[in-house]
C-alpha cells in the first residue's frame, strides 16, 4: 500500500536551498554594508569633533597669551628692540618677518605655508618700574620695591625704557636679558646677562629712571609636520601639531623649569597670521604710506584700498615704507587663522580618494586632498600697546 507524504513534511530541494542561501547572502551583504558605512561615518565624524576641538583649544591659547603682549613694556611708535608681536630670529638672531615653515610632504606633494608667531610681555605682577633705578655698573639693576616676587638666577628679564648710553643712545628701547646674580638687603640687586642664546643682544648700558623691568614671558607658536602618525589610515601621512616654547633661552614663568617645547594640539594643519598697524594720522580717504604722520591715533589703518591687514610685516607688504621692527611696533591688532585636519584622509570613493578644492587664506593656500579642513578665526587687539612713557 502507497503511503501519502504530507505536504507540511516535504523537505527542501536543491533549488530551493541554494535560492535561499543567496538571498540570504543578498540581505546579511546589505546589512554589513550599511553597518560599514555607519562605521566609516562615525570615525570620520569622532575625526571632525577632535579636529574642530583642537582648533578652539588652539586659539584659546594663542588668546591668553595676547593678553600679556607688551606688558610693562615702555610702548612708543619709535620704539626699538623687542616688539609685543613678532615673528621669528634668524640663526644670526636678526628679527624676521616672513618666517614660514614650508614642508613638501603632503600625500599629494603640495607644499603647506604656515606662519610663526612670537608675542613678548612681562609677568603681570612681577613689573618693577617707579622703584627700579640702574646699578653700579652696565649690568645691574637695583628694585628697592621689596612687595614683589622677585626673579631668580637663570630668569629671563625685560628691560624697557629710555635708553641713555650705548647703540641706542637716546632712543625708547627694550631688550631681553639674563639673570646670573640676585642679592638682598635693604635693596634686591640683580646682575644680568646682556647676551641671552637665541635673542639679540642687549644694547643699551643704561636707562633714565622710570623703566620698567620684570620677569619675561616670551611665547612663540609654529607648526610641526614631523610626527609619525601613530595609528595610520587610508592615505595618512605625519601628524601636523601646533607647537609652543616659553622663554627660550631662560626658565619656563609658569613651572620655573627649563623651557620645553609643548604641543599644544595635534591635526593642525597650519597657522596663518596678518596685522594690522596703526600708521598714525592719515587722511580720511588715504592709506598707510611712507609719508604718513608718525603720532598715533590708535586706529588700525588701511594698507590699501580694501585691505586693513597686511601679511607680513615688511615694508612692501604693509605699504609703510618703515622697516620690519617699525610695523612691528605699530601693530594694534592681529588676525589669527588657525586650520586643523582630519587625521586620515575621508574623502573617498571606493578605494580611491576625492581631492576638494583648494582654499586661499590670508595670501597663502591650502592645498586640494582628500582631508577635511576648517578654518577658525579670531581677531585680537593689543591692548597694552601705544602705553604711554612712563615717568618717575
């Protein structure tokens, strides 16, 4: 007798299996990829939140350092020797303006420009000015102001004021020196060192009284390429850093320490600074120019028609006819541009990578690749510059 199978207990054929397994295939291929790409969205999206962490962690401190620019200095259109905002010192120690770090290792061989920045002032509240008179001999200061912390061997000082022998004879001065010595008794006597490794020297053998003098806090920023990048991806190339050092040459004011070199934030890929000067009196339609009144107004002038800001501090760019460390003491406010990047590159399509366009800023350029960029700006005003002189 035949006996009759149940359509419920009939089991799969080949055919069916097979059709099965493939459109299963189809729907888990379907589900990865889709959890892949959220994947790849959120690293990039963790890149983009860092980069654009770093960049405001970057300006926040670049902005405190501004605070102190030209502190206690003795500020003067005039002026010579150290500025509040400057740039860099050649090997020969000559002041630079156009100090940019040009690195051609990008993935795409393009060369990136960044700036250099330095900004010079006193420790507010370690400035001896009234109560400071010259020493005994042309090294030697003598602060008979005993409320203040005093300075210790091996602390980088500032003096400022008007200069009544040397070089600069005659002219409001400030310079960087070193102290070797520091004794007590009713007076702090410090003996220094004219000739400080890194700056130039100080030339000046004595001020008229009312200088000021102080613990120095001297700040420069640059940009660093040359970090391997510890966790390479997909076209990943070294890690560009935003780096800091205070008082090269002397003690850190912060830790008292030896200065370091600090990084003060990882994925920048470049910093870019401009100026703007105060050229003194100008008319209502006319612009920076070498036959511009020398008072100031405390106005930041037009360079050109449309420009407020120059680039660099040369006479060329800034359209003043003066020399560098004349703009340098003219400037008023300074203009930050500060670019960070994602660490690896997150423009793709498939396994190939998608350049976007190149971006001008402040007359350099960035180049086309595969990174994310963004650009954050800040505009910060001298406020301790164009002080009055200070008299006893």
């Amino acid at each position: 007798m035949r006996k009759n199978i149940r359509q419920s207990e009939r089991g799969f054929t080949l055919v069916e299996l097979m059709v099965a397994t493939a459109i299963s295939m189809i729907v888990i291929g379907g589900i990865f990829g889709v959890m892949i790409n959220q994947q790849t969205t959120y690293l990039a999206q963790m890149e983009l939140a860092e980069a654009s962490q770093n960049a405001r962690a970057s300006l926040d401190i670049i902005k405190q350092s501004f605070r102190t620019a030209g502190w206690g200095f003795v500020a003067k259109e005039t002026a010579l020797g150290l500025p509040a905002v400057g740039t860099c010192y050649a090997t020969n120690v000559t002041d630079q303006s156009n100090c940019n770090d040009l690195v051609a290792n990008n993935a795409n061989g393009s060369v990136i420009t960044s700036d250099r920045l330095r900004i010079s002032g006193m420790q507010p509240g370690q400035t001896f000015s009234r109560k400071t008179a010259w020493g005994t001999s042309a090294t030697k200061i003598k602060v008979t102001d005993l409320t203040r912390e005093r300075l210790a061997v091996d602390d980088l000082a500032i003096l400022s004021g008007q200069c009544t022998g040397g070089t600069n004879n005659g002219k409001i001065y400030t310079g960087v020196v070193k102290i070797t010595a520091v004794s007590a008794s009713a007076d702090v006597n410090y003996d220094f060192n004219a000739g400080v490794s890194g700056y130039p020297a100080f030339d000046c053998t004595s001020m008229t009284s009312g200088f000021a003098f102080g613990k120095a806090n001297i700040v420069e920023f640059y940009i660093d390429r040359y970090l391997t990048n510890p966790d390479p991806g997909p076209g990943a190339t070294n890690v560009p850093r935003l780096m800091m050092l205070t008082n090269r040459g002397g003690r850190d004011p912060f830790t008292n320490a030896a200065p370091i070199e600090q990084t003060v934030a990882y994925d920048i890929e470049t910093m870019q600074v401009r100026y703007g000067l105060d050229c003194g009196v100008v008319p209502a339609t006319g612009f920076c120019s070498g036959a511009t009144s020398a008072n100031p107004d405390d106005v930041v002038d037009s360079i050109a028609s449309g420009q407020q800001y120059c680039n660099d501090l040369t006479a060329a760019n800034c359209n003043t006819g003066k020399s560098v460390i004349e703009n340098q003491m003219r400037v008023m406010a300074v203009q930050i541009a500060v670019v960070p990047r994602t660490r690896n590159m997150i423009r793709r399509r498939g396994n190939a990578t998608v350049n976007g366009a190149a971006i001008s800023l402040f007359g350099s350029t960035l180049p086309a690749d595969a990174y994310r960029h963004w650009i954050y700006r800040a505009t910060i005003a001298l406020r301790n510059n164009q002080l009055p002189i200070i008299t006893p």
